[in-house]
C-alpha cells in the first residue's frame, strides 16, 4: 500500500483522498459512497427547449394525512427536457412548521426536528403556491404519501400534475432490491444527510439525473413516460366473501376506511387492461354481467385522496 494511503484521512489533502477513493474504486473488493454534493447544473444548457418540475418532500407529525401535520415542507425546482435530461436545479424553498401538537418522540428520533425547532415557525404559503404553480410536474419519493398532506397544506397542489420516483421508475427491473432513498443513493454510489427535506429533495433529483444500470435509460425519462400512461382503478363492490383470496392474488385491495370510497376490494390497472380486468369481475367474480365502478387516473389525480 502506499505510504500516504496508511495515514490518518485527517493528515491528507483532498487530492491524496480521492487517490485512495479512486484506487478502491478499482477493486472489485470495495465500494466507495462519496457524499452528494449540491450542484446547480447538471447538464450544461444546449438549446434544448426544458420545462420546470419541482421536487417536494415533507416531514409530519404522523402517516396519517386526515389527522397529522406537517412539520416540514422543501420544494426543489429543476428544469428538464423531453428526452428527461435534467439541466438546472434551482434555489430550494424549505421552511419549518409549528403543528398544533406535540412531535412525537419517534419522529424527533427519525427526523431530528423536536419542539424547540418548529416553535413560531410558519409556512409561507405565497412562496410555496408561486413554486408549484410554475411547475409542469410535482415529484416526490412516495407521492402516495406527500400528496394528500400537500393538498392538505394548499388548494394549489390539487391543480398539478404529480410524479412519484419511488413508484413509478422500474428499480426492481434495473436491479435494486428496494426503493427507500438511502438504499438507492448508497447502490448508486453516494450518501447523504437523510430525513431532512431538502437533503432527500437534491439526493432524488441526482438519481433521476442518473442512467439505470440495466437498461441505460435515464431515471427521469422513466418516470415520465409512467407519469403521462393513464391508469384506471376498479372496486369491485359486494364481491362473494369466499373470493376474497382470488382477489387478493390479483393485487386487489380492501378499502375498509370511512374515507368516502366504497368499503370494498379494488386494483389499479394500466389503461390497456381495462376491459380485461372487468372482464374479468363479470366472468369469475360475479357471474353475471355488472358494471363496477371505474375511475380513470391521469397525473392530476394520482396518489390524491380523492380518488
């Protein structure tokens, strides 16, 4: 080994470092995580005509988007073009929030925002509705999640078309064996300071920045092209009890809250399985000709409570 590379890092200019980080690198015995570092331009400007997306994330008191709050709140713009290269990503907005009840422990914990922190902190609504309004797409890492409290939060997050990088890219496909933002930084060859919102909006951006290792394509382009297919989700309303295991193998769903949806099983399906999935209901479900709800979902609607 070489003589710098048995020091002490602390003793080693940055050079030397990325020496020893590069020589590792090499070796098929070592993989070496860099921390992300925050950049401004991603793909130099070329002429490409870019639209602007913003990248939320939120910390909250809870799951629960009915009954818990927010406690955080980052939104990240960057510009992007048709092909999903991303060029410039822009001044974060991020700001936190007193809620009306105490943090629990096990979110100071996972979070590090106690009580102290968000004390006479406030949103500033005008600042998050001229973000969003300008956006063509609204992402987040489990918009499943982030989007019920954000419409909570403010009418304007109703009015925008929304993505989802966990969901909605192929990792599994790519070969990643889970979609949590950690695991997928660290795969892909950097870390980062996590559960702080801005933090988790810039390590997102960079992976979607990033081509997939099995496919070449490009993480954005992904979601793109999955965020613009429609969806339909079906309920499957008074089914027979003694189905019910039939269903849950074809990934049906059992709606049991007092949410206003039916209390009853439900799939989502891609616009082209559609009648093969009600096709399906009548034929080994029902046995006889029904006609089950059906909403379609586009990205304005997707990962809303309102569907």
């Amino acid at each position: 080994m070489d003589a710098a590379a048995a020091l002490p890092t602390a003793s080693l200019g940055h050079a030397e470092i990325e020496l020893i980080a590069t020589e590792l690198e090499a070796s098929p015995d070592y993989r070496v995580l860099r921390r992300l570092q925050p950049r401004s331009v991603i793909t130099p400007a070329d002429g490409t005509p870019t639209r602007r997306a913003v990248f939320l994330d939120l910390e909250t008191t809870g799951l629960d988007a009915a009954r818990d709050e927010i406690i955080e709140i980052a939104m990240v713009p960057f510009t992007y073009g048709p092909d999903g290269r991303i060029f410039e990503i822009g001044e974060a907005y991020a700001s936190l929030r007193e809620p009306s009840i105490p943090i629990p422990p096990e979110i100071s914990a996972l979070t590090g925002i106690d009580d102290a922190m968000v004390e006479g902190k406030a949103v500033d609504l005008d600042a998050v509705k001229a973000m969003a309004a300008g956006a063509a797409v609204i992402v987040a890492h489990n918009a499943a999640f982030d989007r019920p409290f954000a419409e909570r939060l403010d009418g304007i997050f109703e009015t925008r078309p929304w993505a989802c990088s966990m969901s909605q890219v192929p990792w599994a496909e790519e070969g990643f064996e889970g979609t949590k933002l950690g695991y997928l930084a660290a795969r892909q060859g950097f870390f980062f300071d996590g559960h702080r919102a801005v933090d988790d909006c810039r390590a997102a951006i960079e992976l979607l920045a990033r081509r997939q290792p099995a496919s070449g394509a490009l993480a954005m382009q992904q979601l793109l092209d999955a965020a613009r297919r429609p969806s339909w989700r079906i309920w499957a309303e008074g089914t027979p009890f003694e189905l019910k295991d039939r269903l849950k193998a074809r990934r049906y769903r059992w709606n049991g809250d007092a949410n206003g949806k039916p209390r009853a099983w439900f799939v989502d399906v891609a616009d082209e399985r559609r009648d093969e999935e009600l096709a399906f209901l009548r034929d080994e479900i029902y046995g006889r000709e029904v006609e089950p709800w059906a909403c379609r979902i586009t990205a304005h609607n997707r990962f809303s409570s309102r569907v």
